[in-house]
C-alpha cells in the first residue's frame, strides 16, 4: 500500500511530460503524455502515484492528517519552469511606456540614460531589505500563476561587489518564497556607466575579477552575456562566455534580439545552454543550435512589450529541429508575472501551437536551466510540483490569455500567495 499526504483525484486531463528525450523536439513537443480520469498522490514532498482515480483507490492511502483535492474535472501540468528572469531589481519604469509609444526604442532610452542605466542607478541604492521585498512579490506573483522554478539572473549593480550582493540574495530569496531558484550571473547585462568609452576595460573587469569570486563562492549556476550592438559585441561575449567555461559556469546569451549580429551562432560555437531572444537570428544558424544541444529560449512578451510587430520565429524553429523553451523575461521592460500569459503569447506570435507551448515551459524550460533531471514533468519520485487549473483540458492552457490555476503546489505543499 502507497502512503501519502497529498492526493489529487478527479483530474480531468493530467499532461505528464514524462515519456521521451529531454529536451523534447520537432514532433516530439506535441507529446504530453495526457491521462483522463487521472489522480495523482504526493508523500514528503514526492510524486508516489500517478495513474487513474480507479488504481488510485485500490493501491494509496492517505496519511492521517494528510490532504486530499478534488480537481473536479479541471486540468493538471507540471510546475512551469520560468527559463529567463530579471526579478531581482528596485523601483519601476513607467514612463517608458509613454516614450515606447511616441517611437522611442529599447537602445534609444538606454543611450539617454533611462532603461536599463535608470534600473542600475535604483538597485545600487536600494538596501538588501527593500531587493528583498519587492523580488518577493514578483516571484509570488509568478508563483501564483503555476511557476514553481524561475531562473534569476544578477545584472543590476554592474560592480563586483554589487553583482556578488544581488546573487547571494537569490539563495535567500530561495527560502522566502519556497521555489526553486536558479541562478545566472549578467554582470555583463551593459557596459556601466563609469566604464563608457572603455568597454574592453569592463570586459576585462567581469574575466579577471568578477567571475573568479562568484565561481570561487559558487553563487550561480549560468553566466549570461547581452550580446548586442551597444552592450557587448561577439568577441567581447566569446571571451566572458569562455573564461566563464573554464571556471564551471556554463554559458548562456542573450543574442539577436534587436539586429542580426552573431550571437545565435556564437551560442552554438561556445556550447551554450541557451540562447535567449532571437528575434533577428537567421535559419542558417538554427540548424547550428541543433546540432550543438543549445536550447533556444523564446521570450513572446517581450516584443509586445516593446511594441516591435515582427512575428516570433517559434514555430520555424521548431520545424527545423531546435529546442524550443520558454521564459516570461519578467524585468521592468517587460514585466508579467503570469507563465499563461507567455503561453498565449508563444501561441498567438510566435506559432507555437498549445501542446508545444506547454512543451517549451516546463520539460524543454527545465533543460535549458540545468533542471531537467528534477522539474518540468510529472513522475514517480520527482518533486511534486504542479499547477491545477479549471479548464476541461490542458490545450485550454495556451488558447486562453490569461487562465489562473486553483492550486500550485512546490514539493507537495501550496506555494504562499503574498
């Protein structure tokens, strides 16, 4: 007899994710591994049964004390896995809401100080209390909506000690909010402004200084590069992504989102886990991605959020045999907090359909994080990480903007709200 403190029965439609590769591609992302009639039963935090209600009955038993939820009829997928975050960061930006409109583009408010620059300047003042709560809030918000593991990226202070001090914040910011957080360093998100005009000066500062402490404290997992015209050029990317190789950081860049410039194929050549954006990558370089087992991280709000109307290239690249995953690039350009709302957006721009979307957030998601063997799917001995949603299957998740789950659970328990 199966022991657990947690059962779920009466799922309408459960999605597992848990037959296939990991990264799943091509054909292979439409396959969800659905169960009707299902239930599923958790115990110390571990899935222990997955299967039908009627098995169900016969072979679990609740703990005394335990909980028991009856989906009644609603859907059931695993934890989204957020691949690409900014959350960690102080004040907002609302303003440039109206600049967008009136033409302004991303780089355009940066060069006048305002963006990102303006983003820098109110993380650097702000206390370790103040990047607390308000990254709190943020992750809850994500929380809320189904995501139970969120890649945090540095970014923010652009110093050394200022990058070591926002990520030894996400190890607490672990606990605070019980899900699991993946670090990246971005000390190379922009060159500061006390380094203009001297930005191989500030290159040479994130190989020689920053990233020997933060390997040496082993405070992240990624080192993410902005590899853009205005922030750092390929070569400039290629020797921080390769010093960071050597020293057990595993690559990831943010390439091609604005203009064409090298930065998808510069991810294939340096073995990156990722490459993010790539709203400029070109077709030649797909097959490059593929080959090389880089995982092409989609980030569908964020165009909208930046007024730019070109469609996403989702569905060409997963035609041509990338892996396709996907993140809400939560961040004051860009700032959502719900994983279905990505969705939506990777369905309705950039023509994934809704079981390649699900897909891409949460098995794909949690390979291009270095979670793959942990998150993103629904098995016997995984973390029991999932979100219930009141919609008769999971292909609703995707058709619909904006569902909200009824219950989100990380290892077993219910994920805080506020």
């Amino acid at each position: 007899m199966i022991r657990a403190d947690l059962i779920v029965d009466g799922i309408g439609d459960l999605a597992t994710l848990a037959d296939g590769a990991i990264p799943r591609v091509g054909d292979a992302m439409t396959e969800l591994g659905q169960l009707t009639g299902a239930a599923l039963a958790a115990d110390k935090g571990r899935f222990v049964f997955v299967g039908s209600t009627r098995v169900l009955e016969r072979e679990v038993r609740l703990r005394p004390g335990g909980r028991r939820v009856d989906a009644d009829g609603g859907s059931v997928v695993p934890g989204f896995v957020d691949a690409h975050t900014h959350v960690l960061f102080a004040g907002s930006r609302p303003t440039e809401a109206t600049l967008k409109v009136r033409g302004a583009t991303y780089a355009e408010i940066a060069r006048h100080g305002g963006g990102l620059f303006s983003t820098v300047r109110a993380t650097r003042a702000a206390t370790e209390k103040s990047l607390l709560d308000e990254a709190t809030r943020r992750l809850r918000g994500l929380a809320r909506h189904g995501a139970t593991t969120v890649e945090v990226k540095s970014g923010y202070e652009l110093t050394p000690d200022g990058e070591l001090r926002l990520l030894r914040l996400i190890p607490r910011l672990q606990r605070l909010t019980g899900l699991n957080l993946v670090p990246t360093f971005l000390g190379a998100h922009a060159i500061p402004p006390e380094y203009a005009d001297r930005a191989d000066a500030y290159v040479d500062l994130v190989v020689r200084t920053m990233l020997p402490a933060v390997a040496k404290a082993n405070l992240a997992r990624f080192c993410d590069v902005f590899c853009e015209p205005g922030f750092f050029t390929v070569e400039q990317s290629a020797k921080i992504l390769r010093a960071a190789s050597a020293l057990g950081l595993r690559p990831k860049i943010h390439a091609d989102e604005f203009v064409f410039s090298g930065g998808t194929r510069l991810a294939a050549e340096v073995g990156a886990a990722s490459a993010d954006h790539l709203l400029e990558s070109r077709s030649r370089d797909w097959a490059a991605l593929a080959a090389a087992g880089v995982t092409a991280v989609l980030l569908p709000v964020t165009p909208f959020a930046s007024m730019v109307t070109k469609p996403g290239l989702g569905r060409a690249m997963v035609d041509e045999g990338v892996a396709v995953a996907l993140g809400s690039d939560c961040s004051p350009n860009s700032w959502v907090e719900s994983m279905p709302v990505v969705l939506a957006h990777a369905v309705y721009s950039a023509r994934l359909t809704p079981a390649e979307a699900l897909t891409a957030a949460t098995v794909n998601a949690a390979h291009a994080v270095g979670e793959g063997g942990h998150a993103g799917m629904i098995a016997l001995g995984r973390s029991a990480d999932f979100a219930l949603f009141d919609v008769p299957s999971v292909e609703h998740l995707g058709y619909r903007v904006d569902p909200v789950p009824v219950l989100v659970s990380r290892q077993g328990k219910p994920v805080p709200s506020r």
